[in-house]
C-alpha cells in the first residue's frame, strides 16, 4: 500500500515535472518569436490606444479629468527609469500608450460636452439654423444648429437638434434659418441593457435632442445662409445629390447619390435591407473601394493622358504629376461624402500611398492601416465602439494580412499573362476579397446586427466589378462635367450600372436561407474575438496561429451566454417574454417599435415575433392573460406583467415578480422584485433572467454607469410641457 502511494506520488511529480518544462518550452519559444518580430511591435500601437480607450469607456463613473494626464506621464516616467532592463522599460512604453488613449478619450469626453434635453418638450417653436437636410423615404430630415427655444435657457437649450419632417423639405438649404413648431425627445437609450447606446452616439455627434414637426417648417426671411467652408461644403453635396436624382429615377437615383455623395437616406428601406442581406452594404458606405476606385481612376487616367504627350512624358515626372492629381480628386471626394470613419481612414491610406509616390518611397500596407488607426483614435475615440469603424478596419486588416501571405507568390504569376488570364485572376481576387472580408466583418455584423448574409460572395462577384469598371468611372466623369450642365451624359449610362447593382441585391436577398439570423455574442466575446484577430494578422510567424483558438473562443461566448427571459422598455409600452420554443413573444405589435427590433436584432430572430394574447393562453401555456394583465410561468417562476394597477391585489400573492408601466404605490411583501413606471424612469430598460434559484435583473443605469452621456431624468435640464 505504501509503496504504491510511493510509486503514484513520483508519476505525479514527473508528470508535474513533464508540465512545467513544456510550459518553459512554450514561454521560451513565445519570447524568442516576439524578439524575432520585433519590426512588428509598431503595428500594436492602435491596439494598445484601444485598450486605453475601451477601459474608459468601461468604467461606470466618469473619472476625474486630472486621471487622463497623470496615467501617461506616470507610465512614462516609470518606462525611462527602468530604461536599464528592457522587458519593464516595453512594459513602461505599452502602458504609456494605453494610457495615452485613456486620456484622449476623456479629453474627448470633455470638450463635447453640451446641454442635452431630459423630458419630452413641446410642441414649441424651435428656430435654427439648418445644418444637414435629407430627403428621406417618406417626408424629410433637419438637423438645427444655433437653436432658439422659448421656455428653455440658453445653458439648457441643445446645440444641435434633428427633427424628422412628415412632408417633402422641398427648397431648404443648409446655412439658411427656419422655424418649425416641433415636439422636442431626449435622445432615447438603449433599448436593452448592454445595446446599442444612441444616447452616447449622440453626446459625441452635438446632437442634443431628437423630435418630430407638427407643422411644415418656415424659412425665416433674412435669415442668409451662413458663409462657413462646412455648411458650403454641405450645400454642395445637397445640389449634386439634385442633379443626380434629377438625371436617375426611383431607387437607382438614390444609390446613384449615396454611392458619390454618401447621402443614403433616400434610399427605399425595402432596398437598403436588400443590400444588407445580399452582403453588398459595403458598396454605399463610401470606404476603401469607393475611395481606392477614385484614386486609382484618376491616376491611371491622368497618367494616361500626359503619356499621349511625348515631350512630356520623357522631360517630366508625369507618375508623380498622376499621384499629386490623384490625392487632390480623393481629398474632394472625400469632403463631398461626409467624414465618416471608413471614409477617413480609407483616406488617410490612400494619401499615404500617393505620397509615397510622389517621394518615391514604397508604402508599407500594415503600417499605412496602423498609423490611419492610430490617428482616428486619437482625435476620435469614440469611433473605437462604432459599427463603421470597426467593420471598416476588420476588413481592410484581413485582407492587406492575406495579401502579405501570398504577395510572394502572386508576384510571378502574373508574368507572361494574356488578358483572359489576368481578368481571371483579377474575378479569382474579387472572390478571394469578398470571402477575407466577409470572415473577418461576420462577428462584427452578428454582434451589432444579428444577421448574416450567407451569399455576399456571389452577390459581390457581380456587384464589385460593375461598381468598379462601369458605375464609379461614371460617376466621376459626371463630376467633371457638372460645371457644364452635361452631367446627363455620364450619369445616365452610371445609373444602368446602378440598376444592375440593385436587381443583384434583390436577387441574391430573394434566395432561400439568404440570410440568417444569429443571436450577438457578449461583449466580452467580441473583444476577445478581436484580440484573436490582431493576433493573427498582425504577426508573421506561426505562433500567429494561436489567434485561431482566441477567435474560437471569443466566437463561443455568443453560443454558451443566456439570453435574457423577459425585457422591459424603457417607457414600459412594451413587454417581451420568452416561449417555451425559445422566441420571444411581444405584448403589442404596434407601440415601442424600435425597441421590438432592437430585441429581435439581439436574440437573432428573423421574420417578426408572435404577439400575447389580449385574454386566454398561449399556445404553449406558459402565459395566460385577462383584461388586467398577464401571468407568465417560467423556470419555476411566476412574473406578472400588469396592464392595469387594479391587477395588484390579485397578482401581489401569486407572483414572485411584478413589472408594471403604471406606478406600484401599494406595498408588496411576498414580490422578489417590483419595477414599476418609476423604476423605468430612473433606470430604463430592463432585462430579467429566471431560474428555478431566483431572479437576475439588470437595467441599462446599472450597466451604463453614471457618466456624462448618460441622461438622468431625476437631473431637469428641459423646461415643463407645453402641451
């Protein structure tokens, strides 16, 4: 007996032993590729700046201003005086840089901030100056600077103001000041706890209050437009979106104007949902192809064009000539699109690139997409949390990753080629592209929009060479011939390539399972995803591999997390539960639409949710309703979901929870838990899980936290009612 303990406590110590060496054996062969990698350190800065700016946007109290200059000259500080051993001294100079992007961010967070509206308000007449006017689908959109509103100080009355228009906007420009009686909203919250936060969208974006017109709005007489560069630039845009919708008709006319100007509003929904589920959206976003097509357009043109001159061709740098023409045809077109962080950071890029040519220097891609990185965050921090940003990078990364992978052995290939055999491997690139990309963006689109579009390769086989060798040199021969009233000419052939580009998404998002609908993953999730996807892009060597098992993981989250069993919005108008199938069941299909497709979009259900029944049960039986409310059984919980007050008495004994829109002023003992209309007040939305233990509820304050961009009502920054 002894001698086996023996015997099995040395097998023990060995295979301890076995361990440790092979973890030894791993640490050392992790140190020697690191060193071996060296040149690859630089291209972590925009994830060390990440990481700074993710942990402030984490923290649930906003820290105090000091915290965002102290952090950085405190790493600093202790990076030179370890200067003496390098491992610490990297340690220093890592943690700087984090640091760095913490105090951006809150910098940021500082110098934005401006009074936001917390009540409803109105109707009232609001006077401004219009900023942006968009045509929308059905009526108009403004968004009003320098507004005036009578009942509001001037420290409580929001810079910016947008108002959705039930009529055509007709003749309005921006720069010029109008009055429009409104109904004035607090930009809402999440619609779910840990959802997307439009309130901290907005806080960034100036936009101070959100509403509704009540009646057509009026220009001010005398009220000239404003002479600034931007509302200009923003005129501008507004008149080409006007020849060019007044050249295409119907849909095509609207593409046609997002895919030149950005302005994508006026798109049909019907269509924008189209070119969601065919994997086509990228088209519209005006970001690396559309900006790379009207660089490389311009250049090969205008290089083209001076190598017809020989005397100049062979005296001049005609290259360089095509470059500097290039940069400024971008830098226009980069100004009428709007500055979105996909346009800026395909900019940024391509700029680089020229003026490597024009110094003759060769452009290194992984370093052009890092210091575009590096600046956007700095100036922007908060782009690090938007869907543009993150969608736009994901791609651009993989795909320069993949082509430093195979740049060696592509080179020779093309050698020696015919035409045929260049445009074959010009459609095998598009496919190559098309299936990186849409790798890379899949956890991102799942996780902000709870689909995927299962056929985006053969939509974007047709689709990318039309919009590049048809629509987009169009487009801009359009331009040129603008200033001549001759646009027609060259916007009518582009708005057949439109065409074409549209009855591709139709088709492709008609066909059976083209999209389907997964629930997103936690956020966590995604962060780890994105660890695993720096990790193998950005390294070279093969313990780049081990980015894989992080994109699994990450990837799992989504599969192994518990969605919630019964959500609340924030005014209480709208009730979700979940069935015994493991849907979710609404209480109202007409209020709270936005919330309902927030909830969808989150759970990954497609095609709509059935709604409760005004009196009896549910087909499964676990909710049973009458006039006064519903009782809905699950996980050896009962929750009561009141429509009426009156329905206390009744529920307040056989309910473990009570959730109602009204307010709860009666006591009761034997509820775990009450949110009634003042919780929502205070708090927002809520979202519940249910357990044969107990009830989890978290509500989007606690998750949130208390920083600027979060609205307390309880705070009166609006004025009373005018109603």
């Amino acid at each position: 007996m002894i001698t086996g303990g023996a015997e099995a406590l040395r097998l023990l110590r060995a295979q301890g032993g076995d361990v440790g060496a092979m973890l030894r054996r791993l640490a050392e062969g992790a140190g020697a590729s690191f060193v071996a990698e060296r040149d690859r350190w630089t291209l972590w800065l925009p994830a060390l700046l990440g990481a700074g700016i993710g942990a402030y946007f984490l923290l649930s109290v906003e820290p105090p201003l000091w915290l965002g200059a102290a952090l950085p000259a405190a790493a600093l500080v202790g990076a030179v005086a370890l200067r003496r051993r390098p491992a610490l001294r990297l340690l220093g100079f890592w943690l700087t840089v984090a640091a760095l992007g913490f105090g951006a961010a809150e910098l940021r967070t500082a110098t934005v901030a401006a009074p936001v509206l917390t009540k409803r308000f109105g109707p009232v007449e609001v006077t401004g100056r219009i900023v942006q006017a968009d045509d929308l689908e059905r009526g108009g959109r403004l968004l009003l600077e320098d507004v005036s509103v009578p009942g509001l100080a001037a420290d409580q009355t929001p810079e910016r103001i947008r108002l959705r228009v039930r009529r055509d906007l007709g003749d309005l420009r921006p720069g010029e000041r109008v009055k429009v009686r409104a109904v004035l909203l607090p930009p809402p919250g999440p619609v779910a706890p840990g959802a997307f936060d439009f309130q901290r969208q907005a806080f960034f974006a100036g936009l101070g209050a959100t509403g509704y017109a009540v009646a057509p709005p009026v220009r001010i007489e005398g009220g000239a437009p404003a002479s600034r560069f931007d509302l200009w630039l923003i005129d501008l845009r507004q008149t080409v979106n006007d020849r060019i919708v007044a050249c295409i008709d119907g849909p095509a006319g609207a593409m046609a104007s997002a895919l030149l100007t950005g302005q994508r509003t006026a798109i049909p929904e019907s269509d924008m949902q189209a070119m969601r589920d065919s994997g086509l959206a990228h088209l519209i976003a005006i970001s690396g192809l559309n900006i790379g097509l009207v660089a490389g357009i311009v250049f090969f043109a205008v290089r083209a064009l001076l190598a017809l001159a020989g005397p100049v061709a062979l005296r001049y740098p005609i290259k360089k000539w095509a470059a500097v023409a290039a940069l400024f045809a971008t830098l226009g077109y980069t100004l009428l699109a709007g500055q979105s962080a996909p346009t800026e950071r395909s900019f940024l890029m391509t700029a680089i690139v020229l003026l490597g040519v024009m110094l003759d220097r060769t452009a290194l891609s992984m370093r052009l997409i890092a210091w575009a990185a590096a600046v956007l965050l700095l100036f922007n921090p908060e782009y690090l949390l938007g869907v543009s940003f993150q969608l736009s990078f994901a791609a651009t990364l993989a795909l320069i990753a993949v082509y430093e992978a195979l740049r060696g052995r592509l080179a020779p290939m093309r050698d020696g080629l015919g035409w045929w055999q260049r445009g074959g491997i010009y459609l095998a690139g598009v496919l190559l592209t098309s299936v990186v990309a849409g790798l890379a963006t899949a956890p991102y689109v799942v996780f902000h929009f709870g689909r995927f579009a299962i056929y985006g390769v053969a939509a974007n086989m047709i689709a990318v060479p039309l919009t590049g060798f048809w629509i987009m040199p169009w487009g801009l021969l359009a331009f040129a011939l603008m200033p001549f009233g001759l646009e027609s000419l060259a916007l009518v052939p582009m708005g057949w390539g439109v065409e074409g580009v549209l009855w591709t998404a139709r088709t492709v998002a008609s066909w059976p399972g083209a999209v389907t609908g997964l629930p997103a993953m936690p956020t966590y999730g995604l962060m780890i995803v994105t660890l695993g996807g720096l990790w193998l892009a950005l390294w070279r060597r093969r313990w780049r591999l081990a980015g894989l098992p992080m994109i699994a993981l990450g990837l799992a989250t989504g599969l192994l997390s518990r969605p919630p069993d019964v959500l609340i919005a924030a005014d209480g108008g709208l009730m979700a539960v979940r069935g015994a199938d493991g849907a979710l069941m609404l209480s109202s299909a007409r209020a709270g639409r936005f919330s309902a497709e927030g909830w969808l979009r989150l759970d990954g259900q497609d095609g709509g949710a059935p709604v409760w029944p005004e009196t009896g049960a549910t087909a499964d039986g676990i909710m049973r309703c009458d006039a006064l409310g519903c009782i809905y059984r699950a996980s050896g919980q009962v929750v009561a979901l009141m429509r009426r007050p009156e329905a206390l008495a009744e529920d307040c004994g056989a309910a473990g929870v009570i959730l109602s829109r009204e307010p709860v002023r009666a006591r009761c003992r034997s509820a775990r838990l009450v949110v009634d209309r003042f919780d929502l007040w205070r708090n927002g939305s809520y979202a519940l899980w249910l357990s044969p233990g107990g009830v989890r509820a978290e509500h989007a304050r606690g998750v949130r936290g208390n920083r600027p961009w979060v609205l307390d009502p309880r705070r009166r920054r609006g004025g009373d009612d005018d109603e």
